[in-house]
C-alpha cells in the first residue's frame, strides 16, 4: 500500500475513539436525569471509556505483533459496534458503563494498529508529522461530533448517538475490510505469549520512550480533564444552554484543528527539541492564566486558557509519540500498545485521583496545566536531555 492510500485508512481508524468520546456530550445532562445519578457519576462513563482502552492495548499490541495490524483493527471494529449496539439498549447506568468499557476495548484495539502501521512506514520524524496530520483528523471530531450529537439528541433522544456510531462502525469496517493491506514487517518480534510483562520490560527501560510518554500522559490528562469537566462546568455550573456549549466546544476544536496543522511543520523546520519545549511552554502559560482568571466564573475566562493548552498539547502528542516509538522498529505493536497504555489509562486514573480533591474543575485544570513546570526544568537540564531526545535539532 502506498503512503497516500494509507493516510486516508488510518483516519478512519483513529475516529473511532474520539467519535465515542464527543457525540454524546450534549445529552450528558439529560442522561443523568434518565438514569437518576448525579453529573459527576454520567461523566464516569467517558473515563471508564479511557481507562479500558488503556487496560486493553496491553492486549491488543502483542496480538498486532502476532497476527498482524489488519486482523486486529477488524477485531477491534466488530467489538466496538456491537457494544454500541449494547449502550443503545443500556436500562441503568451500571449497564451502560459496562457497554462502554467494552467499546473502549474494541476502540484501543484499532488505535493501537493504526498507531503501530505508522511506525511500520515511517521513521521518527516522518511519524511525528503522521502523528500530527492524525491527530488533526481527530481533532476535527470534537468540532463537528457535538454539532451532530445535539441535533441527534434533541430529535431523536440520546441513543441516537450510539446508533450512529454503530452505523460508522459498518461504514467504516467495510472501507477496511477490502482496502486495508497489512504493514507488519516480516521481522517483527513474534510474542510467544500474548500477556506478558517481558514484552514491555525493554520498552520501559528506554529514557526516550519513558520521557516522551510522560508528555504524553500529561497532556491526555488535560485533554479528559476538560472533556469531561466541560459539560457540568459550562452547563451546570455557569447555565450555557446546549447551544452555548456546542459553540464553545467546537471552537476549541478548531483551535486544535489549525495547531494540529501547524506542528507538522513547525515539527520538520525546528526539529523535535523546539515543538516540545515550545509545547511545554504553551502548557505553564495556560494554567497560569486559568489560575490568573479564576474568579471570573464565565465561559471566556474557562475556554481561553483551555484553547491556548490545545495549542500546546498539539505540538507535544505527535511529536512525543513519534519520538517514543522510534526506538523499536521490531515491536512497534508492544511499544504502541504500552504508550497508549500511558497515555489513556495513566490519565485517565490522573483525572480520577484529580477529581477526589476539593477542588472545582477549573482548579482542576490549573494543577494539571502547571504539573508540566518540574517536567520541563528536568527537560531543561543538559544531561538530562542527551538522554531523552533522539533529534537534537
């Protein structure tokens, strides 16, 4: 398969999760009233989500390794639509939830292959820029899914949502069925096991990849922070209509569109070093300006510094998880799949232990922004660095 017919199959590919998390957002107040639990139980159902598609790439990225990254992703979309199927005829909220931490399986699943076929193609900056040009595919999901999901909750009631994404999972599976090649390389790493720690070990001993997923993990903790919190805080807390919220929301995602268009490039002129320092940077300046505009409890004072971290969260997830994967060429699927790990499992507890603090969730986001100062002092040291970055342009 050429490069340019794969571009367009991995965004299919990596839709599927960002599609679960943001269509339904619009309708978690109303959910929470069908189900009879407060907003903070409903929200519940998107770290679940996460934190199962986490847990499960620690599966689906030996099983990529063994039998291949086509045969995976067509698991993992068969899954994916029948728990769909299941969050449409969910009757509690103990029901739903199990739905949905069965579709975050079937969702990591084709996550980790699309993740893993890029670092079959493509070396540590060419992945890089993939990363980004997916990352701005998923991106334009938050933009465009709520739009959807109001209009689909509000003629049809809330589990159109999930009816629609069963309906993506065929649309998509068939594309995949008869247009997806297999990208594994012959010298791949064959697991003799499918779970198990030896698989990892090498991967988590490299400073390179446990520095960059750090990043990562950091920067998805902010993205579930603001998912999730955004709804009650903007719905709830502040009174936005649904409207209000889905103009906001998106917004944001189309600030994320364009920085997701940007780092690619910045990522090839300026090299690795410059789009993660400069990523960071972005960070501290966010949650010091949320911390600055706490007080003014109104929807401008929460979305501008959000919108400025999307920038800088932007320019880290491509950058950082191209640098992670670049090591291990012979076990892309393990190295993909414990990344992925990090980064949706390891924030999402981050956001669980977060949300037990007496703290609102603008506070929230603050801490979270402003974790990334003592990341960035140990980047800054000059040892440190000869350790942990692999383009020292």
């Amino acid at each position: 398969m050429t490069n340019k017919k794969l571009l367009p199959l991995l965004i299919l590919m990596v839709v599927f999760s960002p599609l679960a998390i943001d269509i339904f957002l619009p309708a978690l107040p109303i959910m929470a009233q069908e189900f009879s639990v407060r907003m903070t139980k409903i929200q519940w159902s998107i770290t679940v989500f996460i934190l199962s598609m986490g847990f499960g790439q620690l599966i689906s990225g030996p099983l990529a390794d063994r039998y291949g990254r086509r045969s995976v992703a067509l698991g993992g979309i068969i899954i994916y639509g029948l728990a769909s199927l299941l969050s449409v005829y969910s009757d509690s909220l103990t029901f739903f939830l199990i739905s949905r931490a069965i579709q975050g399986f079937g969702a990591c699943a084709i996550v980790v292959s699309a993740f893993a076929s890029v670092r079959d193609k493509y070396n540590a900056i060419e992945s890089g820029v993939m990363y980004s040009y997916l990352n701005s595919a998923i991106c334009c999901i938050p933009a465009l899914a709520p739009l959807l999901g109001n209009v689909l909750t509000e003629c049809f009631g809330w589990r159109s949502n999930f009816e629609f994404m069963v309906g993506y999972a065929v649309f998509a599976g068939l594309i995949l069925l008869f247009t997806l090649k297999e990208t594994r390389p012959e010298h791949t790493e064959n697991p003799k096991k499918i779970i198990t720690i030896t698989n990892f070990i090498p991967v988590l001993k490299h400073p390179v990849f446990l520095f960059n997923a750090l990043l990562v993990m950091l920067s998805m903790a902010i993205i579930i922070a603001y998912v999730s919190s955004s709804p009650a805080w903007l719905m709830v807390r502040l009174g936005l209509d649904q409207q209000s919220f889905v103009y906001w929301f998106s917004l944001n995602a189309v600030v994320n569109i364009v920085a997701c268009y940007i780092a690619p490039r910045l990522l090839v002129k300026f090299g690795a070093r410059v789009t993660i320092g400069a990523g960071m940077i972005l960070l501290i300046i966010a949650g010091l300006l949320m911390l600055a505009l706490l007080a003014w409890q109104t929807a401008i004072a929460f979305m501008i510094p959000v919108m400025l971290s999307s920038l800088g969260f932007s320019l880290l997830l491509g950058t950082c998880a191209g640098q992670a994967l670049a090591p291990f060429g012979e076990s892309a699927g393990s190295a993909s799949a414990l990344l992925g790990f990090v980064q949706m499992s390891g924030s999402a507890v981050i956001v669980y232990l977060l949300q037990l603090l007496p703290l609102n969730e603008a506070e929230q986001l603050v801490l979270l922004m402003l974790s990334i100062i003592p990341v960035y002092l140990i980047w800054k040291l000059p040892r440190v660095k000869k350790h942990i970055m692999l383009d020292q342009s």
